[in-house]
C-alpha cells in the first residue's frame, strides 16, 4: 500500500486505554507495518468532561495544539478551527497523543481531534438526523434522550468539518468506526458528496448479541447453539429472538452494512454480524485478529517474577504455594467468573492426591482505583485483600457478590485459596505494604502458572492471552476470539499452553430444534459446565510444569506462539489487504445503495 492513506479512527477511547479498542489502536501505533503503510492517524471522538487544565485535556501523554475551551491557539488550523465552532456552536480540541512501545521502542504521535458538543444548534443536528432517517432508516428520534446515542450522532458532522479543515478528507482516506460509538461518522462520511471518503466498520463485539448472551440464563451455551442452527433454518437474530431494533446500539450496528468495509475481530464475531440481517450474507467482512504481546524471558526472569508472587501469598496466607494461578480482568458477568471456581473445585481434589498448593490471585473491580491511604487502612485493620468489607472505599455491589462465592468457595477448598484483589493496578503503592517492594504489574504475567479466562462472551481475549509468551497455560472459551487466532497459528494442533474449554457442546443432550435449544436454561448450562469443567481441570493439571526443564520448554514453545500472533503479524496478513482494497476501490465497483455493504 502506498503510503498515503489516511486511518481516521472514531473511537471513545481516544485519551487513554479503557478496553479492548484502547488496546488495539496501542497496538497499531507501535507496530512498523502499520506506521508503515498509513501515512497518517487520526483519532476522533467526543469530549466527555470540560473539568481541568488545558494540558490535562488529551491525558498525560498528548500534547495540546488548539483548545477552544481554553483559548489556547497554537495551530494554523484555528481559523477554519472557529468558523466550524460557530457554526455549530461546538467546541473542539485538537492535538497530538504519544504512542510508545516500551519493549521496541517504536514511537508515533497521530493527531486527535475532541469535539465539545453538549451545546450543539439544535437545528443544524435534526437536519442531520433527517439525512440519516432517509439515506439509512435510522430513527434517532426514538434514541436521543440517551446521551450514550446522542453524542456520537453530535459529534459526526463537526468531525466531517473538521477532516476536511486539517486537510483529511482525501480519496485516501479511510473513516474507521470502532463499534457503534463511531458509526454516525461513518455514515456522515458515506453522505458527504464533495469526499470520496473510505468507511469501514471495525467490529470489536456485536452489541446486539452480546445482550443476548448475558441476559439469557442459557448464555454461550445456549445462544451460540441457537445461532448455528439459525443459519441452518435461513433464521436472522430478530426471527429467533424478537425485534432488536429498540436498542440503540443495534440500529446503528446493523447500518454497518453501508460501510465499504467490515472487519471483525474474531471468527465468531463475522458469524453474529452474519446474523444480523440477510444483508450481511454477502458482506465483505474480514476477520483481523487482535494481536498479543510477545517479549522472550528466560527461566530465571519467570522463577524471579513467581518467586515474589509467592512471597506475597506467604505474607497474606502464611504459606508459598506451589504454583500461581491468575485471572486479570473487567468485573462483568460476560467474564464468566463463577467457572473459574468450578474448575479449581476439580484441581483441588487433585492436587490433595499431589500434595500440591495454588493461589489464585484475581485482579479485578468494579469501580475507580481506590486511594493507597485507603488500602494501607484496610490492610492494617482488617487483613485486606484476604478479608474483605462491603461499602466504599472495599467493596462494590458486584464485588460483593463475587467475594461471596470466593468465601465459599476458600471454607471448602484444602489445597487451592482464592485471594481477591479489587484494586486497579499491580505495585505496593496501589496494593499495600505486604505486596515485596519490588513487585510490577508485569509480574503478574511473567510468573503466572495459569491464567483463567472462561468467557461467555468475548469478541477476541487479549487478556486471556497476555501470560503465553511468558510460558503460562492460557485457559480461555471456546467462544473467544483467541481460539481462532491460535487455531491459525497452530493448525488446530494441541499445544500445552494453552487450554479451551468448550460450554456449547450439546453432543451428549440431543438438542436438534432450535425450539428446543432457546429452551436451555441455567440448569442445562450447569450440568455442562460440571463435566466440562472436570475435564479443563485434569488438563491443567496435566500440563503444569514439573521441574525448570519443562518451564524452560513451555516459555519457549509460548514465546514461538505469541511471536505469530504479535501486532505486526496482525497488521501485515489480516489489516492492510483489506485497507488496500478499500481504498483502491471506485465508485463503479460499488454495489447498489440496497446492499451497499461490500
């Protein structure tokens, strides 16, 4: 690809990493053959607080060129900068954010462009919602009272205006909506006649499905099951599962199908955007893989980073296990964390014939990082992170009701303990004095044994994947993207690193109806998990290594993995192409505007 194409990336996360989409723009603007290939980046979204300093603005890692705001001038885009701000009485932000790659050193700082739209004219935005309503049957009357809708629509013109004030909108240039958030962009985008604008829908999830899957007590079991045999029976998800077409996000998901292009982050995800509309059957949809850290340790760096995770589990619970388990992760039901627990019943019963010990540290909360003040006062009184007390600044609603399983969970266990670590970060200044001085957040990855990711919905994993280079067995769902990833990379081989569990097979039950399968509950769901479960166990325990040897052999066999599904990996054989086509493609080769999807 020449490299003069333009990446607009219109995203929530454009100041700092937040989830899934943070991570992967971190991966694109350290990679070579992205930095490479797209001569210039450019990260759109709304502004979400005016509180603050102007250098606050765009985080502790971007630089402030322009700021209505704050009336602060140090660009030559200003003046047509004020004209659009008038216009649409908006205010816009405008900068630079630095991108650092701390293992390679690769650097980049793409432009990014913040829009004010709170006060927004009021006439000029109908006007654009008409056009939406017309052009692509989207209904915004029905969604603006939820300002999660509205501002994205708010933010799509003022950001059209402002690509084409700083020179952006060229034929080169490709809109990218990262989920839903940035699709009213996009389709300002398609609208623009003066713009031979690119558009192209990244699919991090399908928020559609995902509801589906959370809500239903059946969940991946059922859902994924109900899925295959709608494509089976020519079935879409508002046949199988009523009307989608309230929910806010699925109106502008299901419009994706006017966009040029559709990338997907996982196998199943191409399956659910298939199952969004009949449209879809003949969309361009390409899958491109979310990438993973691959930095090669020694044995020594590993035994290092266990050794100091053992040392605190010995300052918490007296003892040093044997082996340490993890799970680092978001506090939501779509993590599936109650499966952890089935599993580790299943180990411990083994490891009690073994003689063995494991600690499963679990990283995760709800809420906001609480202050070191208050961890030091949590710890000191009440033995925190082993003890644990509901209300602010200790635990959340949802974090309760997690500690309460892992309370019952530590009463019957012998051999295996579950320490809850509700605390954002990874360092004794954010997690107490007990934690060794000279613990770092990536000691949690280099010397985690196992780490659990059972998902019931999980577009890609990157965090279920993060310890494989470091020689950790990754245990993560079949539903999660990951597995396609590995399964690319292995050729469906079995590799000791890494285990899947599968909650959706259905052999053994006999379901065959689709009626039938929208009918598994969570006592169908429960007696899966059970026998599979068991059978991710033995596994596990099959696999943990013996002795340094077998450590030394699964560091590199993680490290040879992760280095083939790496960012660069990603950008060169599963991004660029489909960029590539997308911006060499013309109007003759576009289908008519009914199934404007390819």
């Amino acid at each position: 690809m020449a490299n003069e194409a333009t990446a607009v990336h219109v995203t929530h996360e454009t100041v700092g990493k937040v989830g899934g989409i943070g991570a992967v723009l971190q991966g694109f603007f350290t990679c070579k053959s992205y930095l490479e290939s797209i001569n210039r980046s450019i990260l759109v979204g709304p502004l979400f607080t005016t509180e603050g300093s102007v250098s606050e603005r765009l985080g502790e890692d971007g630089e402030v060129l322009y700021s209505s705001i704050d009336g602060y001038l140090n660009t030559g885009y200003a003046p047509a900068f004020r004209k659009i701000e008038q216009y649409y009485n908006a205010g816009i932000i405008y900068g630079r954010r630095t991108f650092v790659d701390q293992q390679t050193g690769i650097k980049s700082t793409p432009e990014v462009v913040l829009v004010d739209v709170k006060l927004i004219d009021e006439g000029v935005i109908n006007e654009f919602k008409r056009r939406l309503f017309e052009e692509f049957g989207i209904q915004s009357h029905l969604q603006e009272h939820l300002w999660e809708y509205e501002q994205y629509v708010r933010l799509a013109p003022v950001a059209i205006d402002v690509l084409k004030a700083i020179g952006a909108a060229k034929d080169s240039t490709v809109v990218i909506s990262h989920e839903f958030m940035g699709m009213p962009t996009a389709l300002g985008a398609v609208l623009e006649s003066c713009c031979n604008f690119k558009t192209v829908f990244y699919a991090h999830e399908v928020a559609t499905m995902r509801r589906i899957v959370e809500e239903h007590h059946g969940h991946d079991t059922m859902f994924y099951n109900a899925m295959k045999q709608a494509h089976n029976d020519g079935l879409y998800v508002n046949d199988v599962f009523g009307d989608q077409s309230t929910y806010f996000k699925h109106a502008l998901v299901e419009a994706s199908k006017y966009c040029d292009h559709i990338y997907a982050v996982g196998d199943y995800v191409m399956d659910e955007l298939r199952f969004l509309a009949p449209q879809f059957e003949k969309a361009k949809i390409d899958i491109v893989y979310n990438g993973i850290p691959a930095y090669q340790i020694s044995v020594r760096e590993k035994i290092a980073s266990k050794e100091k995770l053992r040392r605190y589990c010995e300052n918490l619970l007296g003892y040093k296990p044997d082996f340490i388990f993890t799970h680092v992760t978001r506090l939501v039901k779509s993590k599936g964390m109650w499966r952890d627990l089935r599993v580790l019943e299943q180990v411990d019963k083994e490891f009690r014939t073994q003689g063995k010990t494991a600690v499963l540290l679990v990283l995760s909360t709800e809420v906001s990082r609480r202050r070191s003040s208050d961890i030091y006062n949590m710890e000191s009184t009440y033995n925190w992170p082993v003890a644990h007390r509901e209300g602010w600044p200790d635990l959340s609603g949802g974090e309760a009701r997690y500690y309460t399983a892992v309370q019952e969970f530590n009463t019957r266990s012998r051999n295996i303990k579950i320490i809850f670590i509700n605390q954002f970060g990874f360092a004794p200044e954010r997690c107490g004095k007990r934690m060794p001085a000279d613990m770092e957040f990536m000691d949690i990855r280099k010397g985690s044994d196992v780490e659990f990711g059972q998902s019931i919905y999980e577009p890609f994993g990157i965090a279920q994947l993060e310890p494989l280079t470091f020689g950790g067995i990754c245990v993560f769902s079949s539903v999660c993207g990951c597995s396609g990833f590995l399964r690319d990379v292995t050729g469906s081989e079995d590799v000791r690193n890494a285990v899947i569990a599968d909650y959706t097979n259905l052999a053994s039950h006999g379901y065959t109806e689709i009626e039938d399968i929208l009918q598994i509950g969570r006592s169908v769901r429960n007696r899966i998990e059970v026998v599979e479960s068991e059978r991710v166990a033995m596994q596990i325990c099959s696999r943990l290594p013996k002795n340094e040897a077998e450590v030394e052999s699964m560091i590199q066999t993680g490290y040879e993995l992760a280095k083939n599904m790496n960012w660069d990996t990603v950008v060169k054989n599963y991004l660029l192409s489909g960029l590539q086509s997308v911006i060499k493609a013309t109007e003759d080769t576009k289908v008519p505007d009914e199934l404007h999807i390819a």
